[in-house]
C-alpha cells in the first residue's frame, strides 16, 4: 500500500499535462500570459484587446480552456494545444468539432507561473500574490524571476474581461484541469463579482463550467485565511450556482484524490453533475495518463452524442450533454459511474450507471 501511494506522489509530481506546441522561443525566455484563440490544426492568435483575431467572433458560443499545474514546462518550451498524442490521447485536433460547430475555442495560459516543483506554490499563485513563491515566473532557461504584484486569477480576469469586452453572445463554457479548476472557479466568481457591481456585462458570466480531473491540496493556507481550498472553492461554486452556473466535473485518476496527495472535496462533487470515468485502457501505474484524460476525453466527447445511462434512454454527461440536462443531473442525488467502453479511448462507446451520490 506504502508503495502505491509512493507511485501515487511521484506520478502527480512528474505531471506535464501537455501536448507540444509550436509556439516562438520568445513565449517561453520571456513572460507570456493570456487568452489565445485557436483555429483548425492548433493554429493560433494571441488575443489583444482592440485587435481583430482570426479566430474569434464576438457573436459565437465560446469555449475557454485552463490548464493546471506545469513543473518544468518552460524549459522544455512546452504548451498544452488541442493535440492531445504526447499526454496519452488520441492524435486529433481535439477543437476541430468544436469549431465545426461555430464555437470560439481559446485556452487561458498561465503556465511560466505555474511551474514550480512544489504544486502548493502553484496553487497559491491562483488566489493570491503573497504566497509561498509570491507572483515568481520561470523562463526557459530555467531562471525565476519576479512577477508583478496580483494574483494570477487576477492576471487571467484582466484578460479575460478586456478581450471579451464586445461580446454580443449567450454562452461561455470554462473548462479547468487539475489545478486549473481552482483557477476556472475563481475566474467565474471574479467575473460573476463584477456583473454584480455592474462593472461587466452579464454576458461574460459563463453559462457553464467543467471541472476535468480537479485537484485541491490538503490543509488550511495561511494565505487563504486559514481556510482549506477544497473549502473556498465549495462556498464560490454554490454561490455561483444561486446565480445559474451548470457545475459538470469528471474524476479520471486516484491522484487527485487521495489523502496523501489532495483533497477529494467530495462535498464539492455532490455539488455538480458528477462523473467517474474509468480509462482502464490505461494500467493502475498510469497515474499521469489517466489524469490527462480528464483533459482530451471532454474535448473529444463533444464529437459523439451524449452517452446514455444504462437501461434507460436518460442521458449521461458529456461535452455535448445540453445545458439543461446537465443542470439536471446537477441538481439531482446521483452521481455517473462508467460502465461500458472503460477500455476504449474513444467516447461514443461509452455508457453509464447511475448510483447514490
């Protein structure tokens, strides 16, 4: 048992989450942070406030990505994309059905801040600039340097709400792995703190947010008041669903969630359309891989229609679940465990039980 959860640590401590990217030299030897939109091919355009980008409309449904932690990305140079091959997925454009089907597709980086070998220095960065690291970057020669003085949830909330600023439609979806949920969680709440204060346009509350894979440390933070993650994130996501956020999220791994790693803040799972998939196509030792496709089984499930739950013509929860009925099982008292097609990659196979959460 000691050396499972050994194997447990190290596989979590290795993570890269991440597909190679063809990104300039220059994004990773210097800071670079924000929204990039992206087109067929992992074909991208960083986002500028007041410049037009090929790749977004202010019209289109949206669909916003946020990785997690990023230990020794930098000097790899080393960005996720939409190809998912190098983290255990399938070799797709994993944003092209998506795009087939008129959506904005972006992905939020803040990966030079979120490269550190501790994950709790990481984490801290989401909520705070006075944390253990404070706002430090790293560049692709390894070298930390001093950030700027807020928080990178702020850092992302400034992008996004400058870029989104004219945007004329109806649905946002954020999607946050790993650590990245926190930071999906505390971007919505910034942004549902601001329509409040009339300051934004309730446009740009996002209709819908996927936690894939969600990882929170254990113990209360000093920086946090005290107070444990697991346990801000539970009071943000019911505030945020009292103002008609769907919650959806999917546990692939044991890594998040096991005592000596992370939280499993199964109070926080009850409280959204909740799914345990099982990659058993990947072996118990495959911690990583299995975490990472959190990650690509989402994308890749918007692909297919929405899985059903067994002996019934109920429907399950995906990418490409309506709205609505994932707001359904969100508000139920069962939770999706995958029962056919655990050992296939692909999700049109897939078919769940539902059972007491």
């Amino acid at each position: 048992m000691r050396q499972f959860l050994l194997m447990l640590v190290l596989s979590f401590s290795s993570m890269t989450q991440a597909a190679v990217g063809v990104f300039p030299d220059s994004v990773f030897q210097n800071l670079d942070h924000g929204l990039y939109w992206f087109g067929y091919g992992d074909s991208w355009q960083k986002a500028v406030p007041g410049h037009s980008n090929a790749y977004y409309s202010n019209s289109k449904p949206t669909v916003i990505y946020i990785h997690g932690w990023q230990n020794g990305a930098t000097q790899r140079k080393n960005r996720e994309t939409f190809n998912r091959q190098d983290a255990g997925g399938p070799n797709l454009d994993l944003a092209h059905a998506w795009l087939t089907a008129g959506y904005n597709v972006g992905i939020l980086y803040w990966n030079q801040f979120a490269d550190e070998a501790e994950v709790k220095d990481a984490e801290a960065k989401i909520w705070t600039a006075s944390g253990p690291r404070a706002m430090r970057w790293r560049n692709s020669s390894g070298t930390y340097s001093n950030g700027p003085n807020v928080s990178a949830g702020d850092l992302l909330f400034d992008h996004y709400k400058a870029n989104l600023a004219g945007y004329t439609g109806n649905n946002i979806r954020i999607l946050g792995h790993s650590l990245g949920n926190q930071m999906a969680i505390v971007l919505t709440k910034k942004i549902s703190d601001a329509v409040s204060a009339g300051s934004l346009n309730s446009r740009l509350l996002p209709k819908r947010v996927a936690l894939l894979d969600p990882f929170y440390s254990n113990q209360a933070k000093s920086w946090l008041n005290n107070r444990w993650v697991g346990e801000v994130s539970r009071s943000y996501v019911s505030e945020l669903k009292g103002k008609g956020v769907i919650f959806e999220a999917y546990r692939t791994s044991a890594v998040t969630s096991t005592i000596f790693v992370g939280d499993d803040n199964a109070g926080l799972m009850n409280m959204t359309a909740f799914t345990e998939l099982k990659p058993w196509y990947f072996s118990a030792t495959q911690q990583t891989e299995k975490h990472n496709a959190a990650v690509w089984h989402y994308l890749w499930s918007f692909s297919f229609n929405p899985p059903l739950i067994k002996g019934s013509s109920d429907q399950a929860a995906s990418a490409k679940t309506s709205d609505s009925r994932i707001a359904t099982l969100m508000n139920g008292n069962k939770k999706l465990v995958h029962d056919q097609g655990a050992y296939t990659k692909e999700p049109s196979d897939d078919n769940f039980q539902s059972v007491n959460r």
